[in-house]
C-alpha cells in the first residue's frame, strides 16, 4: 500500500525568509544590548516555504536552556543557541500549536512567576497554617 | 442586558492561572494579527470584557462552515462556547431542538436585547421559502426576526457573504447573501469556502475583546485577513516571478513546486489569508499541496470561468462571430476596392 | 459585472472583432485596387522574390542616409523589439496566446521584461519628443501620427504599473491594462498603426516595382 510519502515530489527550495528573520533577530540584539529593551518577533504571519520554518529553527539551533509550561496547553520556552534569543511555542490543550515567537530578551516575560499567582498562592499557602 | 461574569472572572473560576491567560493573549494577538507590543492591551481588555450572547443560524449551507470552525485551534470552539462566548444556540452543535431550541433562541434575543451577535452560514433561498425552513420557519423570516435585535450580524463563508454554491449559475433557488437581505444592522463578511477557522474565531475575538468589529473592505471583508492577496504572500512568489511555471500537473515544474499560475491559480486576485496563516493550524494551502487557488473567497468564484483555465485567458467570443467580423471586413474591403477602382478609372481616363 | 470582467469580456471580444474585419478590409482593399499600368519595358521579370527581399532589406538604412538617420532607427528598433519581448515573451502573455491558439513557447523572467517594458516607453517618449521638437517632423505629424503613438505606448505603461501597484487594487490596474489593449486593437488597423500588416504590403510592392524597372532592391 503506498503512503504519502511514496509521492515522488522534489521541492525547489525556497529560502526566502530565513535570512530576513535572521537579520531582523541581529537589529533586535543590537537593542537589547544597547538599550536594553526587548523584541518580539511573530512568526504566525510569515509565509513560510515547506521546510523553512524547520530551517529557522535548526539555524538558530538549541542552548544551555529550556523549559516547559503547562497552562492550557504545554508550551516550550527555549533559548536558541544565541544567547538572549528565545524560541517560543504555544499548545493548546489538544497538542496543536497556536502560536509561535522569537523574543529577543534576557528573560521571557512568561517565565517569570506573575503577581497574580503569587498572591493567590500566598493565600492557599496561609491556609495551610488555619 | 443580563449581568454576566466578566471573562477574567470565568477563566480566574475554572484555574487558569496569570501565565495561562497571558498564553490566551498571546495567541489572541497572533489570531488578529497585531503586533505583540499589543498584548498587555489585550490582557487589560478581556479581563474586563463581558461575554456576548451568540446566535448562530444556518441556512443554505453544506456545514462545511461550522466543520471549519469546530477545527481551529485557537481558542478551540468548545473552549469558545465555555469560556469567552455564550453560544446560545447553533442548529448543528446544540443539543435542544424543534420548539425547544426556538424557545432558547427567544429567550436569548429577549435578554440580550441590543447586545447579541448574529453569525449566518448558508445563503437564504428567495425563489421559494420553502426550499429551506427551520421548524417550519422560512430562512428569511428567522433571518430577519433574529437580527432585528442583534448588535452586528456576522457572515461566514462565501454562502452567506456573497451567495456561493447556491447563487452561482444557474441560481435555481433565488439565494441571496445576508448583505443583499440586512440593511440597517453593521455585516461583516467573513467569506471562504470554507474560511479559514482562525479568522472566524478571530472575528469573535476582536468582538469580544474590544467590544468592537475590525476594518473591513469593500466587500465587507476584515483587512488584518483580506487585506493582502494570496499572490503577494505565496511563497512559490519567487517562481512566478523567475518565470517558472508548472505546466501539468504532475510534470517537473509541478514536482519541484514552481508557480501554478498556468494552471489556472486565482491567486492574483483573490484576498484571504490562507498563504500566511495556512489551514489545519499551519500544516499547508492548497498552493502548498499543489492545487491552483479557487478565488473562494471571491464573489462569484463559481461564475468566473474554469478553475484551471489561467487569470489571463481572454474570452474571444465564439468562433463564429469572429467568423462573422471576417466577413463584414471582406464585405468593406470589396466596396472600398470598388469605389477606388472606379476612382482610379475615372483618373486614367482623364489622364 | 466589475470592471475587470468587462474588460477581459465583452471590451476585448469587440476588439477582436473590430481588429479582425477592419485589418481584413484594409488589405482586401487595397490589394483588390487596380494596378497602375505601366507602360515601361520591363527590365527583369519581377516574382515575390523580390517582393521578399524587400522586405527584409528595407529594414536597413541605404548607405547614404545611414549616418544622419541613426538616432532615430536606434530609439525605433528599441521600441519595437522591446514591444515585441513583452508582448510575446511574458508568461501570462504567453498563456493568454496559448489559450487562443493552443500554441506555448517558453518566457523570460519578469525583472528582465520589466527592465525591457521602461526601455520601451523610454525609447517611445524619445521619438515622441523628436517629433515635437524636429521642425520637419513637427510640420508634417497629423492626429494620426500621434494618437497612434499614443495607444502603443499606454498599453507598455499599464502594464509597467501591475507590479508597481500604485495604490490601487491589482484587478482594476489588470482591467485598465486590458483596456488599454483593446484601444490598441480597436485603432490597429485604421491609421498608420496599420504598418503592422502593411508594411509587407508596402515593401513587398516597391521590390515588385523596382525589379521590373531594374532600380536596385
């Protein structure tokens, strides 16, 4: 029984994208160091080729580290190869990605522990000792 | 109207924690396609935002549309109908029916007076009400009675945007789109076939987030997702442009994936997302899988000559009234070589 | 129905048809005319070879005029063969034939059509600014001369201004390319656009003539 994958297709590739993000991700460093600030770069709105996206990825590789979140859905937090680039990809709660950044940053805002939770936490925890 | 929870409060009740919502507002911003620097903005928004009452009708339709819808991903519809929208009644989804549902749909028009978003899939039949009734009601008479109250109507799918399947040649039941019918209530169209499920929930989502509808052009359509053709955003642009062209479908050109123009891609004047945003949540396009695009978010994509025949095709007419011109010109020739010949005698004679 | 349908519907059929019966007339008619007699001995027996070599030689300058006609034929032969490489060698051109004739032959890429389209209207404003400015010209150019200039070069325009989108939607600058294509049409055979068939009409008898009078061809 042929599969999907017995479909004799030999894609030109198509590296129009990869070398602008790149790019994109150098200015964003440039910031960062000189002035500090953050950028986040949204790749849900770019036309990807088949096969770049994973190029993208592959390019920018992976560092020393990663993190996993678990809120509706997994999300993989991870710093690239190039230290103050993270890649970024959300789940939802039936594994299908929803979103899909590179932010530019010394610590993405999501992993830091928001106000929100610790104070609610701070609450459940008091309730420990009523 | 009915004081409803705010959606910061249901999602605070079921357990999402901070970082959990601020993901929902992440993708929320992804889904509208505005630019992250938005998302506290976003976050401030839904927080406060009070959930809608939705009423979705659905008429001269395959489904296909609500098909799409219970595929996106972000926010999934279940989690649409239970945490961010009131999905007070959708013939297909609902598990009321006959009088019960209608009672339902009542009830929600009569609390939600003013407030209430109206979403039409399927096209309304005006040759005959009969060709298409819910509990016996007529298409047109649910349409007109359900928005009358409502606060904007929403579109989805080329059916109830422009017409669709049903309207194309030779239109055998008189459909018409929602537009052509509602006249004084805000319409925004959100045409495909089926539309990409991101935007619908897109759509929602903006609704419910700013508490208003996005910019739309001149057919109705949000910009943010029918601003740009699918031509200027493919990525088989560059073959296109460098001439390279599949000429068959299944011969070289076609194989390394070039530009499907000659086969008759509608690409160039069709709007939609679907190169950016692709479908079953990124995977690919019908481009990507090989297939010319369709137009189908176009009105009249089923009227606007073959689907593989190319843009620029002309259309000569028959052969015949080319035939036809041929002769008048031998016709004209003749009488001006006689008038000349009689010209050119009437100089040699004096001559 | 929207513009564009309009233009690439009806607009274009009565083009056609126009184009078609007014080409034919032309040639019927003139073709049918009675020749001049000429009484002269004739020097050689004049055949279509040297109808065809005419027109093939016409298309160079005679010695004489070489050198003072050479700004004017360079700026000409830019024009026409650059209108012929965007005309024919652009790929949906090429398709829109196919789907006429069923004939395909392969394109060039579209920067370099782009590149040959500007040196059209380039060459085509530089003639246009001749005529203006040549007081020999400027006294003998009719309305003819430059109406006829005029639906050439707007065409070549239109059709630069699709990739350069200037603010408006692709299908209307499609639309008022392909109308622009259909004045083209509809004014080809009437006028001195006519050239385009009867150039080897004109050619094809002068060599006839002057072979039978033994004047050089």
């Amino acid at each position: 029984m042929t599969s999907i994958d017995n479909i004799g297709v030999q894609v030109e590739a198509v590296h129009g994208n990869v070398r602008p993000i790149l790019n994109e991700v150098l200015h964003a460093l440039d910031k960062l160091i000189d002035t500090n600030e953050s950028t986040v770069i949204d790749l849900a709105g770019l036309p990807f080729a088949p096969g770049e996206l994973d190029e993208l990825e592959e390019t920018l590789g992976q560092g020393e580290l990663s993190a996993q979140l678990d809120a509706l859905g997994a999300s993989r937090i991870q710093e690239t190869h190039y230290p103050g680039v993270w890649w970024i990809e959300h789940r939802n709660a039936h594994d299908e990605v929803v979103g899909r950044y590179l932010e530019i940053t010394r610590i993405p805002e999501i992993l830091s522990s928001q106000d929100a939770d610790i104070c609610a936490g701070r609450a459940r925890l008091g309730e420990q000792f009523e | 109207m009915k004081n409803t929870p705010t959606v910061g409060e249901i999602l605070q009740a079921k357990g999402v924690s901070r970082r959990g919502f601020l993901k929902y507002c992440a993708t929320t911003a992804s889904l509208l396609a505005l630019p992250p620097a938005m998302i506290p903005r976003i976050a401030e928004a839904i927080e406060s935002a009070r959930r809608p009452s939705v009423i979705w009708l659905s008429f001269q339709e395959c489904t296909g549309c609500t098909e799409s819808l219970t595929r996106s991903a972000a926010p999934t519809v279940e989690g649409l109908i239970f945490d961010a929208i009131s999905l007070d009644y959708h013939h297909t989804l609902q598990a009321a029916s006959g009088d019960q549902a209608e009672a339902a749909r009542h009830a929600a028009m009569e609390e939600n007076e003013g407030g209430y978003l109206v979403l039409v899939d399927g096209s309304i039949p005006m040759g005959n009400p009969g060709f298409s009734t819910i509990a016996g009601i007529s298409n047109y008479d649910m349409l007109m009675e359900t928005v009358a109250g409502a606060a904007a109507v929403v579109s989805i799918g080329t059916c109830a945007a422009f017409g669709g399947i049903p309207g194309a040649n030779p239109n055998p039941t008189g459909a018409v789109s929602v537009g052509d019918l509602v006249k004084d209530k805000p319409i925004i169209n959100v045409p495909g076939c089926p539309p990409i499920p991101m935007v619908m929930t897109a759509v929602l989502t903006q609704f419910l987030t700013f508490g208003q509808l996005p910019e739309v052009d001149k057919y109705g359509r949000p910009l943010a997702f029918f601003g740009q053709t699918i031509h200027d955003r493919c990525y088989r642009r560059p073959f296109y442009e460098q001439g390279k062209f599949a000429n068959t479908f299944d011969d070289e050109g076609a194989k390394a994936g070039w530009c499907l123009y000659k086969l008759g891609c509608k690409g160039p004047t069709t709007y939609n997302a679907c190169a950016t945003v692709k479908w079953n949540q990124g995977t690919s396009f019908p481009i990507e899988s090989g297939h010319p695009c369709l137009g189908c978010s176009e009105p009249d994509f089923w009227d606007k000559g073959g689907f593989y025949e190319p843009l620029s095709t002309g259309k000569f007419g028959s052969g015949e009234k080319v035939a036809g011109a041929a002769a008048a010109g031998v016709a004209l020739g003749v009488a001006a070589a006689a008038a000349g010949r009689r010209h050119q005698a009437k100089f040699t004679k004096e001559g | 129905m929207d513009l564009l349908d309009f233009a690439r519907g009806p607009a274009l059929q009565w083009a056609a048809y126009i184009l078609v019966a007014g080409t034919i007339w032309r040639i019927v008619g003139i073709i049918l005319l009675k020749e001049k007699p000429d009484y002269s001995e004739p020097r050689k027996r004049a055949g279509y070879g040297a109808a065809l070599k005419v027109i093939w030689t016409r298309a160079f300058t005679a010695e004489p005029f070489a050198k003072a006609t050479l700004y004017p034929k360079m700026m000409a032969y830019v024009m026409h063969i650059g209108l012929f490489a965007v005309i024919f060698l652009f790929t949906p051109h090429i398709v829109f034939f196919e789907g006429w004739t069923g004939l395909d032959w392969p394109g060039l890429p579209n920067s370099v059509i782009f590149f040959l389209g500007v040196a059209t209207v380039v060459s085509a404003v530089a003639l246009l600014v001749r005529r203006l400015t040549n007081p020999v010209l400027k006294l003998i150019s009719n309305f003819d001369d430059y109406f006829s200039w005029f639906v050439s070069t707007l065409p070549v325009v239109t059709g630069l201004l699709i990739p350069v989108r200037v603010g408006l939607r692709y299908e209307d600058l499609l639309a008022i390319h392909i109308l622009s294509v259909a004045l083209l049409l509809i004014w080809l055979p009437f006028g001195k656009l006519g050239h385009t068939f009867l150039v080897f009409v004109t050619r094809g008898t002068t060599g006839m003539v002057f072979e039978r009078r033994g004047a050089k061809t």
